[in-house]
C-alpha cells in the first residue's frame, strides 16, 4: 500500500465525526465526471483529531488536470457553478425527502448527495496550491517588494460576494440596534438566563427571526450545538458593553465588501496579466466565493437532517447522533442486513481511511497512528518561527490563544487566535482577535475570507503553528510577509 514510500502533503486537521470527512476522502473514488483526476489520500482520525493527507505525485497530476482544464476551457467557472448548483439542489431535495419519509434504509442515498456537495470543495482545494504557486511566481516579476506584492494577492484573490459571516452580521447588526434602542434596561442585568425569562413578546420574536436565519450556522463536522435563544442573549450583551467597537467591525467589513470589486479591477487594469493568468485569478477569486457558499449550504444541511440521522442512529441501537460515529459504509450495512451495531464507535478509537484507486481500506489501532506519524514526519518543524501564506495583510503582536473546539474560547480579547482550521463555530473568537494562524487552508479558506472582512492579519497553511506555539506566548504575526514568529 505504500505506507512507508508515499511523501504525504499535509491538508487540513480539525476534530470532527468520522462521517462526514470521509466524503472527501471518497470524492476520488467517483472522479471522473466531478473535474478531478484519481489521489491518493490519506485520513486520520487520532484521538478526536482528524488530518487529511494528500500523496504528492497523484495530487501533482490532479492539480495538472485541473489547471489545463481551466485555461482550456473557457466557461470553466459557468460550468462549475451549473455542477455546484446541481449538487446542492440534488442535496436538499434529498434532505426534503427523508424528513417526509425517514426511513433509515435511504441513509445511503443521504451519503451519496452528501458527498456529491464535498466533491467541489475538494477541487476547490487541489487547485489552490497550483493556483496560489503560479500567481505567485507571476507576481514575483512584476513587483518586487514582498509587502506590496502579499496585499495585491489578497485584493486579486478577494470576492465582492458577501460571505455567510457578512449576511449573518448585517442581521445581528439589527438586532443589536433594537436592543440599544429598546431594551437596555432589561440587558443591565448581569444573568443573561434573568433576561431570557423577562424579555417581552416583541423581543423574543425578533430573536426567533435572527435564529430562523441563523440557528445552523455554528452546524459543522463535529455536531456542534445550533444556536439557541441564550447563545444570541449573551452575544447582544456582550456587544452592548462595547457598541461602538461592534458597529464599527460590521463597517469594516461593508466597507471591504464595497470596495473590493473597484480595487481588484484598478490591479487588473494595472497589472495587465496575460490571458492565462488572468484566468488563473479569475478563477481563485471564484473559487473563494464559492468555498464559502458551499459550506454555508453544508451547515444548514447538517442541522436541517439531523432528526433523520437520530432515526438513523435509533435504528442500528444508537442514540442521538452517534451514527455519525461510523463510516457511513458500515451504517449502511447495518441498516441492509438488520442488525444493531455492538463494539467501540470508530469516533472514540484510532483509525485510519488510506484511499487508493477505487477502494479505501480502513486501518484501526497502532497501524492507523503508524501511518499518522509517518505522514506527519513528511513536514519538517521549525522552531520559534512558522511561515505560511498572508491572505490578509497587516503586522501585529499579541498574546497566543489556541483553540482546537470553541469550548477552548472563554471571551478572551486581542489575542493571536491560532487553530488548525477555523469554521463559523469559531466566529466569536475570530471577532475578538487581533490576528488569525491556521495549520491548513489557502486564499479561498474560511479564516482567509473573515480575517480580510475584518481587517485583521491573516497567515494560513503553516501545517504545525499549534504544535510550535502555546497559550500566552507572545508572539509577532506578519501577514505582509507570511510569517509568525516568538518573541523572546
């Protein structure tokens, strides 16, 4: 299988259930109508934490597929957003179905549309590291001071496009208004469960309104709780103690989101790149819009089956979600064959997807953390001072916070956030920092389209910034030169 010859490239590390990541893992198995050449990849589930892995040689040619495929094709970006639209229509008109009918035996169809929706990501992900080394290298000739030519990248790679983040403020932001206007007295109180009980009927309904919009938004791999009544309370509260600093953030980003188109053009026109790379700009401008409409579609899917998986979960001798636990293959046959499941639930043990061809073989126990530590040994670690890619510039200092789950975020205020990845659970943390580090992700990730509608630097794909920082080092992000370093 190759265990001890691949050269694994490190992708992503979050924690998340066993279920839904290995959709990806599975987008290369059915490649071949889905823009994607065959990979070999790698996925890890170690202790609650799961790493995606990409072999270099097959990932090279797939990136080569891709790449001839969008300047080759020039309705390439009409083509995928008809591919992508599809999918999530195919998606939720599943999702439509099984809450009508939830019979346990369409679980494998719900895995399939699932799937169907994470294949455009993967894509979206393949083409970022050719994309971002091709421009790079373009960039590099036409203008030489690294600073200058780190925020031309961030302004060619940005969208005008409002991100799901931006939409969910502009309602908080009314939210916030009627609050201030109308209730100040009532969120004096120190205890946010007091104002939940004594808040009036016009209250309660404009808070069951923002939920209606929003309650899925924190809904990612991992389950994660829906926001409730309490969760926005404590939100306005907080917000109510500072108003000015909040109102200001929402402008900030408006004010990018305005702005971006105009400057991105006023590049364009000045930089003048050739047919190709413009292509190639296009492109992962698209591709950030798109990164981010797509798991804005897959959190409301998350949290709009979740009574299904719970029947799901009932079925096999589950309970709650814990079906999400297993690989959805093994769930299927349970359901097939009739039976309860009885053992240790893969989410609480080690294992390991190696996806080779047209198969995926599952490792447990010491292979799969074998595998786990070889593909880890393929990155080298530096000390005290990490680089990545600036997809946001600016240069700060500040205090390191890690954060792995949002439970590790207790309110605190500029600091450094420094997570594997970030998602919209992680939100509140990210408005309250000063700075943003991920060990994975590239222009079009989450971190990268918040970090530059904030206003805040932004370095991601370090691979290992949480393994070589810690809490309250402080720390020296620079975004203009994609680095962050400690200070002694």
């Amino acid at each position: 299988m190759g265990e001890s010859k691949d050269k694994w490239l490190f992708e992503w590390e979050k924690p998340c259930v066993p279920l839904f990541p290995s959709s990806f893992v599975s987008c290369y198995i059915i490649h071949k109508k889905n823009f994607l050449t065959p990979v070999t990849t790698l996925l890890t589930g170690i202790g609650h934490s799961v790493t995606m892995f990409y072999e270099a040689g097959s990932l090279a040619k797939c990136e080569k597929y891709i790449l001839n495929s969008i300047l080759t094709n020039k309705n390439f970006i009409q083509e995928y957003d008809r591919f992508i639209n599809k999918q999530i229509n195919n998606m939720y008109a599943y999702g439509e179905k099984i809450l009508k009918d939830p019979k346990p035996e369409y679980f494998e169809g719900f895995f399939n549309t699932y799937q169907g929706t994470s294949t455009p990501v993967a894509v979206i992900r393949d083409f970022n590291r050719i994309g971002i080394r091709e421009c790079t290298n373009w960039l590099s000739k036409k203008i030489k001071d690294k600073e200058e030519r780190n925020n031309a990248f961030s302004i060619l790679v940005g969208t005008h496009k409002k991100s799901f983040a931006q939409k969910e403020q502009e309602e908080f932001k009314k939210l916030l208004k009627y609050a201030i206007e109308k209730e100040r007295e009532l969120f004096s109180r120190k205890d946010p469960e007091d104002i939940l009980h004594q808040m009036d009927g016009k209250l309660k309904s404009k808070i069951g309104s923002y939920l209606e919009k929003y309650q899925w938004f924190p809904c990612g791999y991992e389950n994660e709780d829906a926001w409730n009544e309490l969760y926005v309370i404590k939100q306005l509260k907080e917000a109510m103690l500072q108003p000015e600093k909040t109102f200001k953030k929402i402008k900030r980003s408006e004010n990018y989101q305005k702005n971006i188109k105009k400057k991105r053009e006023e590049l364009l026109s000045k930089l003048n790149p050739p047919k190709d790379m413009k292509k190639i700009f296009d492109v992962l401008s698209a591709f950030t819009y798109y990164k981010d409409h797509i798991r804005e579609n897959l959190n409301r899917y998350h949290f709009m089956t979740r009574p299904y998986l719970e029947k799901v979960s009932k079925s096999i001798g589950l309970k709650g979600l814990e079906c999400t636990e297993l690989l959805p293959w093994d769930v299927t046959k349970l359901i097939k064959e009739k039976k309860k499941f009885k053992g240790k639930l893969l989410g609480e043990s080690n294992y390991a997807l190696l996806s080779i061809r047209d198969k995926v073989i599952v490792k447990k126990g010491k292979e799969a953390v074998n595998l786990h530590e070889y593909a880890i040994s393929c990155e080298r670690k530096k000390e005290d001072k990490v680089e990545g890619i600036g997809t946001s510039p600016g240069k700060v200092r500040g205090r390191v916070k890690l954060i792995f789950r949002p439970r590790h975020y207790y309110g605190e205020k500029d600091v450094v956030l420094i997570a594997p990845m970030t998602n919209p659970d992680l939100i509140p943390a990210m408005r309250n920092a000063v700075a943003i580090v991920t060990n994975e992700g590239g222009v079009t990730c989450h971190a990268a389209i918040v970090s530059r509608e904030l206003g805040i630097p932004c370095i991601v794909g370090t691979k290992y910034a949480t393994k070589v920082f810690k809490n309250d080092e402080l720390v020296e992000v620079d975004a203009n030169k994609g680095f962050i370093r400690k200070i002694k």
